[in-house]
C-alpha cells in the first residue's frame, strides 16, 4: 500500500511538472517577462502615436524673486 502511494505521488508530481515546464516553456519563447513598462510599444499595439517624452521642469534660477534660499 505504502509502495502504491509513493507511486501515485510520484506520478502526480511529474504529471504537475510536465505541465508546470510546458506553460513556462511558452512563456519564454513569447519573450518572457519584458525588461520594463513601455508606452511606445503600448501605443503601438493599440494603434495609436505614442506621447512625446517629458522634458524635465526648468530649474529656477537662485536671484529669481520667487526662489527660497537664504541670503
């Protein structure tokens, strides 16, 4: 009986493995995870132009009036 079931669990964890290694198997050949989020390619599959970039804000110069600094 022990024997029985040693086989049973055995057969059901290769069965689980089987299909665990095929699904990440498909995973990867369709690129796997991708290195990180992007819009361009987001709009591109919606078929839409993608946003411009942002420009970072312009700094404040310091003897500008409305700049907070220690004089």
């Amino acid at each position: 009986m022990e024997l029985l079931l040693l086989a049973g669990g055995t057969l059901y964890v290769a069965a689980i493995g089987f299909f665990v290694m095929g699904r990440l198997g498909r995973f990867l050949d369709n690129g796997g995870i991708s290195p990180g989020w992007d819009g361009a390619g987001e709009a591109r599959d919606a078929g839409q132009e993608p946003d411009p970039p942002r420009q970072p804000a312009p700094s404040i110069p310091q003897d500008h009036p409305s700049a907070f600094h220690k004089k």
